[in-house]
C-alpha cells in the first residue's frame, strides 16, 4: 500500500519502497498488454517518470501479482523498448486498469 510502512511487523520490500518514495504512476490502458508486448499503452504516462528505465506492473486487484520491466523509451501514452520478466519476475499478460509504477 502506498504511503504505508510494514515495519516493525515485517520488512517492506524494494518495490514498496520504490511506490513510496516517487509515487509516479499510470495506468495500463484499454485493451491490456500481452506478455511479449515490447510496447505497453497506458492511459497517461506522468511526467515524473523516466525518459527510460525500471517500471513494475502491478494487478490492480491482486497487489501480489507483479512484474519487473526495464523501457527505452516513453510517450504520453506509452512505454517502449519494453524487457519483460526482469529478476524473473515472469512476463505476464496485463489486462486495462492494472498499475505501472516507475522507478
């Protein structure tokens, strides 16, 4: 959860830490991702996020469900040049509405 510490009841793990500390986020857009897309559309990418970089996909109704990924590129409606399964997070098929942050 954002804005929320596990401690002193269990670590908070690094993407938790990362969602807290630059809160720059979208949202995946109509129509999802496949899990070999290496273009991902999201609604509104934000300014805060890297020109590239690290971003985890996140399912909007399980916040177990994750992916690692690493862009080369962004636009005001998507990330491009997307690695998927980073850290073998598992490349996964992404449906509207579930969360990208970026680091």
């Amino acid at each position: 959860m954002i804005g929320v510490t596990n401690f002193p009841a269990s670590l908070d793990t690094a993407t938790e830490l990362i969602r807290a500390a630059n809160d720059s986020r979208g949202v995946i857009a109509t129509g999802g991702a496949t899990n070999s897309a290496t273009t991902i559309n999201i609604t509104s990418v934000p300014s805060s996020a890297p020109a590239d970089g690290i971003a985890v996909i996140v399912s909007a109704t399980d916040d177990t469900v994750r992916e690692i990924v690493s862009y080369t590129g962004k636009t005001g409606t998507s990330i491009t040049g997307v690695t998927r399964n980073l850290e073998s997070s598992g490349a996964k098929t992404w449906l509207a509405g579930d969360i990208v942050y970026f680091d």
